[in-house]
C-alpha cells in the first residue's frame, strides 16, 4: 500500500472513520484522527473537514499521546 501523503485532502481518504474528543467544544473545534488500513493515523481540523490531513505512523502518534498524557503541552492551553 502506498503512503499517503502529507496535505492531501481529507475528502481523498474513502473510506476513514473520523473521530474526535467527547471534551470537544459545542462548536466542534477539535482535532479529528482516522486509523489508515495501513495502520498509519490521519489527523484533520474538525473545523475543516475536508481541508488537508497530516499522517503519521503509530509510533509518532504513541510518543505525541504520552506527551500529551505525561503535561507536556499543557502550557498551549493556558
């Protein structure tokens, strides 16, 4: 299987099981992440669902989620 691409449009990707945060906003700004067949996960802006995605591999996605998990980004939200 090929690797998608960085910045292809979200609407490309058939077939994605997009899902985001229950602590989501009630406008739905939030960060959307689709597992790929691949096993790679694709993350788009909920407020542009069909703009572009970044795609990652599971390890960087582990390494982000234990970061985020362990405080290390929480001084982006103050």
């Amino acid at each position: 299987m090929e690797r998608l691409a960085n910045g292809i449009p979200a609407s490309s990707i058939t077939g994605a099981n997009w899902i985001k945060s229950a602590l989501s906003n009630a406008q739905g700004a939030c960060v959307e992440l689709a597992k790929l067949p691949d096993g790679e996960v694709a993350m788009r802006n909920s407020r542009h669902p069909e703009g572009p995605v970044l795609v990652y591999t599971q390890a960087e996605i582990a390494a982000f989620v234990a970061g985020a998990k362990s405080g290390e980004f929480d001084h982006m939200t103050a």
